[in-house]
C-alpha cells in the first residue's frame, strides 16, 4: 500500500526517492486547490501564480468543469475510436465553431498536438503543396518551448532539452524570434511547408513580439503558400487577454474590437486550459483545405477524443466564455504590470517588467547562472505567493484568470514586499 503523506517533507522525500529527478520543483507540496488559492499538506495558503503553466486558467476545481467530469464519468469514459461516442461529435462541433474552423483532430497532450500538426503540415506540403518526398522543412523560431518530444527537441536550442538525447529530426529551419527580415529569407526556400510559432514565447521567458510581427508573419506565410501554425497551447484561451493571442486586443476569433488585426491561422494548436487543469485536452484546428490530407489510419490516439476529455473541454470553453475570462485578464494585466513598473522603479532588482494579460514576467537584473530569481520564489513561497523561474534570471507570473482586482493588489503587494526585504537583506 503507498505510505499515507501526513508531511510535506514526506512527501518530497518519496518523490526524491522513487520519482526520475526530471524536475526541480519549488518545495512546497500542494494538497488542496480551489480558485486561486492552494493550500500545502499543513494547511498553508498561498496564492498561485504559475496556474499549473497557463492550464488552469479558470481557476483551481472550477466547479462546473468538475462536474462535467464527475456527470460523465459515471456513463462513459473511453471508447478508443475504434467506435462512435455521443460526446465527441458535439464537441468537435462546438470547438470548431468556437474559433472558425472546419474540422479539430482531438488529442490530449500539448506535445502530442504539435507532433500532429507537424505531421499535418509535411503530408500537406507533399500532397497540396507538391514539395518532392522527404524535402518538407518546417520553420521555427529561436527560444522555441513546443514541448519535449524527440522530434520537437530536435528543433529547441536550449540545451537542458536539446543535448545528449540525438541524433535528432531534420527538416526545421530556426530562425530569430520576431525577425520579418528573417522569415523572408527562409521563406524564399521553396521546400518550406509551415512556420510554426508561438504569439508569445511563455517558457523562454514571456517574450512579447513587436505589434505587428505576427500579422506581418501571417501575410509573409500566405504570399509564399506556407502554412501558419500558432501554437497557442500557453497563451490561447484568455490568458493573454484575448481569447488567442493571434487576435491582437480581440476576445472572439478576430470578429470585434480589432477585426482589422486578427489572422486566423492555417493550423491552431491548443492545449493546458482546454482541460481547465481537470483531465489532459488537446487539439489541433484547421479547415478542410489543410486537415482533409488526414486519413484513416494515418494518424491516432487511444484516449484522443474519448467522451470524458470532451465534456470536460466543452465546459471548459463555456467558463472562458461565460464569466469573461478573456477581459478580465486583460484589464488585470495592465494592472500588474503598471505595478511592476513602480516596484521596478524602487529596486535595483528588476532589469525589465514584460508581458500580455495575465502571462507576465519580471527579469531580475543579474545573470542567467545565479540563483537570485529561485531564492526571491522561496521568499515569496514565504509570504504566500507560489511562482517559478525560468531561464535562471527570469520569474514568470501567472495566476489563475478568475482573479479579483483586491486579490490581485495583494498579490502585488507581497511580491513587492519579498523583493524589498530580498534587497535589503543582501545590502
């Protein structure tokens, strides 16, 4: 029988013991979540702001997606697609005309989506596009995080992903993020199938593109027949303050505020909030011209469309839309970063305040290799604040969208509090 954990170091100490050390966790051990709060095994509560990376962006055991779970899970939970179910059809209808596509391919991990559209991409570059056999290339962008399979490593020049786990998948052309001049270059290689790029780069840690990078991108892909592909797992689904970070400052598929700026993309990853942290959800969108390449037996998953995800993600749409998640994180957003940018302007500590709606990041003013950033997350685990760092220097802020404004001031206030006490310490 596993041990009953009754401690926090017990807990760490199993998971150090028998778990591969593959992370390196902030030692907190959470036991209990519910809206924007978590508390650990002896009963402290912190505020997250991680959001479980952007996958709880309806807050913790929102109770409506739970008891989509809960209701479904009673009568069917997998049917593999071997068989029809009576959930997927409606799902697959609700999704597409959510973002204004023909057709999703239902799968139930980020990474897995960005295989599939990998994979959707090359079979269109052959059979649409006519590249000849083997030749398609994939453009990507330096700084890239599209998950951690062998493929997708393949094309990550962050080494803690990429070395020592060769030889490694060719056909991807890397380029500089936010760089048109670039783009255009390798566009002109005529064997070029798609680009693939996320709105925001959440893990290299929340760097925002110029303005009109994106829509340019866009423009540069459709004049060459490239097929765009945004990956949207992270910042889809409001956490930018939009429902896509594609839409610029829109909430609905480019279709108000700022319709002149959306460009819907050839293919649409998404993932992490399609579940509302509840059950793993992940698609891939596109219309027929683009997912029509995709035959049976070409492509599968056992658990990739069962009933249980799609009631889940169904609900979990339904919470974005119903209780305006997307606004919310956008007039939040501002909120926080003005914030930061007073606190920046107090301490020595912050390089550079940046970000989109509620995926922000503070970049603390020493180098990648010191511990600065990891030792100010411990101090604000103190104070009641969960965050983690990436790349060494940087602190990445993400809480739930289902956030107050009070909550979100208090938020500030510890954060601002941790970093003038860390400061002050070290003088």
């Amino acid at each position: 029988m596993p041990e009953v954990i009754t401690t926090s170091q017990q807990a760490i100490q199993l998971e150090d013991r028998y778990g591969a050390h593959n992370y390196h966790p902030i030692p907190v051990v959470i036991a209990r979540g519910e809206g924007v709060f978590v508390w650990d095994v002896e009963g402290n509560r912190y505020y997250d702001f991680l959001s479980s990376y952007s996958a709880v962006n309806q807050g913790h055991c929102h109770p409506r997606i739970v008891d989509s779970l809960i209701e479904q899970s009673q009568k069917l939970s997998l049917t593999s697609r071997a068989f029809y179910n009576d959930v997927l059809g409606a799902y697959e209808q609700y999704i597409t005309e959510y973002f204004g596509f023909d057709k999703v391919l239902p799968m139930n991990t980020g990474a897995e989506a960005v295989e599939t559209a990998i994979k959707i991409c090359r079979k269109w570059g052959y059979e649409i596009k006519g590249i000849p056999d083997e030749r398609a290339k994939i453009i990507v962008c330096h700084h890239n995080f599209h998950g951690r399979t062998t493929t997708i490593i393949s094309f990550s020049n962050d080494p803690m992903a990429h070395d020592h786990f060769g030889p490694y998948t060719p056909g991807f052309i890397n380029i500089p993020y936010d760089d048109l001049e670039s783009l255009e270059n390798a566009l002109s290689d005529e064997n070029v199938a798609g680009f693939l790029v996320e709105p925001v780069q959440g893990e290299a840690g929340v760097i925002t593109a110029s303005e009109d990078y994106i829509r340019n991108a866009y423009d540069l892909c459709r004049k060459n027949n490239v097929l765009f592909i945004a990956d949207e797992i992270q910042t889809g689904l409001a956490r930018t303050g939009s429902l896509l970070a594609m839409c610029g400052n829109c909430t609905c598929r480019g279709h108000c505020e700022r319709q002149d700026s959306y460009r819907k993309p050839d293919i649409l990853i998404l993932g992490k909030a399609l579940s509302g942290g509840i059950y793993p959800v992940s698609a891939v969108l596109s219309d027929n011209a683009v997912m029509d390449v995709m035959k049976p037996g070409v492509h599968g998953s056992t658990y990739g469309g069962n009933p249980l995800g799609s009631k889940v993600a169904i609900t979990a749409l339904e919470v974005i839309r119903d209780e305006k998640l997307a606004q919310n994180a956008r007039y939040l957003g501002k909120l926080f970063r003005q914030r930061m940018e007073d606190l920046k302007n107090k301490t020595s500590l912050i390089r550079e305040v940046r970000g989109k709606g509620l995926l922000n990041a503070i970049e603390i003013n020493d180098s990648p290799e010191s511990d600065t950033a990891w030792n100010l997350c411990l101090r604000l685990k103190e104070n009641g604040l969960l965050a983690k760092p990436t790349h060494g220097n940087i602190i990445r802020f993400a809480p739930p969208l289902v956030m107050t404004e009070e909550q979100l001031h208090e938020c500030c206030d510890i954060i601002e509090s941790a970093i003038t006490r860390f400061e002050t310490a070290r003088t």
